[in-house]
C-alpha cells in the first residue's frame, strides 16, 4: 500500500490565552518522503503535527490527505481516516500496568468493536499481527511483559508496533526521540527509516537535532515563531541558516 501524500494549506491555530502556535503554514509531502520538522521548543512543531490529524482543531486552513479535506470531515470520517494515521508521541502514551502484546493490539482499536479492549478478547489472526510487529522493532520476548517495567527505547518501540497495528499510510511521529539517549534514538529513527523505505509509508516526524534531521530526512521544513523558515533538503542548513532557524546564540550539538 502506497504512503499517503499530505497537503497543507494557510494553516493557523491560536489558543484561547492568545498564543499564535501556527501562522498560515503551507507545505505538501509526496507519498513515501520522509519530512523532518525542525525547530526550537515553542516554534508550533507538536501543534502542527496535531493539527494534521486534529487531535488540535486548527483555527482557520486546510489540510488534506490523498485530497480529503480532514478539517471538513464529521467525528464518524474522522475516525476512519484515523484509521490510516500512526502516531508515536514523545511520552509513548502506552497502557503502563499492561502487557507489551495489549499495548500493541490496542493500535487495531479503530477496526475493532470496543467491547474487544474491554474483556481483552483478540483473535488469534490480531494476536499473531501484533507478534510480527514486534519481531520487527526487535522486541518479540517482551510480548507479556508489563509497559511499565521496560526501557524507554523500548517503550518507544511498542509505540512504533502498536501504530504498525493500524497499517497506515502516514505516520505522525512527535518528538519520539526527546527522552532518549543518542544511541537508542538512532535505533528507534532507524526502525522508522526501515518502515519508510521497505513499505513505503510516509513519515512526518518532529525532532529538536539537526544532526538527526541531516541523518534521516529526505527532505527539511524549519519553523519559528509558528511559521516556515526554511523548506529544502537537510544538508542545505548551512551555518548561517541554522543560526536563523535556532538562534544567533545556539551551537550545533552532534548526535552520534
């Protein structure tokens, strides 16, 4: 299944004590990029990737997704284009006192009747999905042990299975390496290269390190103050390019 394409058109959105996160943003991502969204904290990185499946209501704009129009759609289409629509959050937002192999399920939700999550009944095709899912990210022995007793890597690769789960065509990743050491965040960024590449499914992710952006990205948007500052492919952030998307004080840090 190929990765969806992304449209975003005069996207604003400003909250109720007046902050303007996000200033009439315009950009599109091709089936099967890998975007990178760059920037400091406060620039509307999280606001914008939540604008695009509304888990934020935007205040005016549009956004599409192989042509629909997600801001015009009612709760019931929501739900379904939702359906196409991984997400891994910076926090893992995982069920913590659950098993590893629940958390994971839990990404079928929106194909499943409820009432399935509620007396944990899951048939034997979703079970054996989710299993293959964490083969994948590399963590199949850990199917019954609890969230809560894992690493944060590790977490973060439940969260990458249980959005595999979905089998989506984009995949929404928020800030998913900001908790974790340099060397596990190559392996998650790794992991979600490998999905990009192999099943062609497109990836908007958010990262603070233009060292990781360079590493992963086939393409860059930088934003400031809620809008885009630059547009291009990574190794175009020159010195002095850096120094306006982050500052004329901040030094370039390396991940390794």
């Amino acid at each position: 299944m190929p990765g969806a394409a992304v449209r975003v058109e005069h996207l604003s959105k400003t909250y109720p004590d007046g902050t303007r996160a996000l200033k009439a943003v315009n950009f599109s991502v091709q089936p099967g990029e890998f975007l990178i969204i760059i920037g400091l904290s406060g620039s509307g990185k999280s606001t914008l990737m939540r604008c695009i499946n509304r888990l934020i209501e935007p205040t005016s704009g549009k956004v599409y997704i192989d042509d629909v129009d997600v801001t015009a759609l009612a709760p019931a289409e929501l739900r379904r284009m939702r359906r196409q629509i991984g997400m891994i959050f910076q926090q893992f937002n995982l069920i913590k006192r659950s098993p590893v192999l629940t958390n994971v399920l839990a990404g079928r939700l929106g194909y499943v009747p409820s009432s399935w999550a509620l007396t944990n009944f899951w048939p034997r095709d979703l079970r054996e999905q989710a299993m293959a899912h964490l083969v994948t990210v590399g963590i199949p022995e850990k199917a019954y042990t609890r969230a809560d007793q894992l690493s944060g890597g590790q977490q973060q690769r439940v969260g990458i299975a249980r959005a595999l789960m979905q089998d989506p065509k984009l995949i929404l990743a928020d800030e998913p390496v900001a908790s974790l050491d340099p060397a596990t965040s190559h392996s998650v960024l790794q992991y979600v290269e490998a999905l990009n590449r192999r099943e062609g499914i497109t990836v908007l992710c958010s990262l603070h390190f233009l060292s990781l952006a360079r590493r992963y990205g086939t393409r860059l948007i930088a934003l400031k103050a809620g809008e885009i500052v630059f547009e291009g492919v990574p190794a175009e952030v020159d010195e002095r390019r850096f120094k306006e998307i982050f500052g004329e004080e901040a030094e370039e840090v390396e991940i390794r």
